[in-house]
C-alpha cells in the first residue's frame, strides 16, 4: 500500500496516499477546538474531508489559548 508523509506541527506522520486533512487529524489525536491549515492556508472544517494531502505537507492543528 503506498503512503505518503505529511507533517503535523512540525512531527512527521505516515498516512495513506489517498489521506485527507480529516485522516490526519484523527492521525494527530487533536481535540476540538482547534484551526487547520494545509501549507500555511486556512482550510474551513466543512473541507476536511474533501481536502486532499500532497507528500511533505506541512498541517497545523492551532487550539486557541484562554487567558490574557
């Protein structure tokens, strides 16, 4: 089976070829709430799925910080 490797803030993971930014979230364990973006662009989460990664893309899964 081929696979490809994305990186999740800054951490590489191994996933399918065929991944979307929703496998590597599951992938990555984070939970809600949080941002994603694929390559330093914004990605809606009604896209998740739909939205397909590339080998060496680089995903962050930003969580907002409380406090002042």
């Amino acid at each position: 089976m081929k696979s490809l490797t994305v990186f999740i803030n800054q951490v590489a993971y191994e996933l399918p070829a065929t991944a979307s930014l929703q496998d590597a979230i599951e992938a990555s364990g984070v939970q809600p709430p949080f941002a994603a973006a694929v390559n330093l662009q914004f990605v809606p989460r009604s896209a998740y799925a739909q939205h397909p990664l590339a080998a060496n893309d680089q995903v962050e899964l930003i969580s907002p910080i409380t406090g002042g």
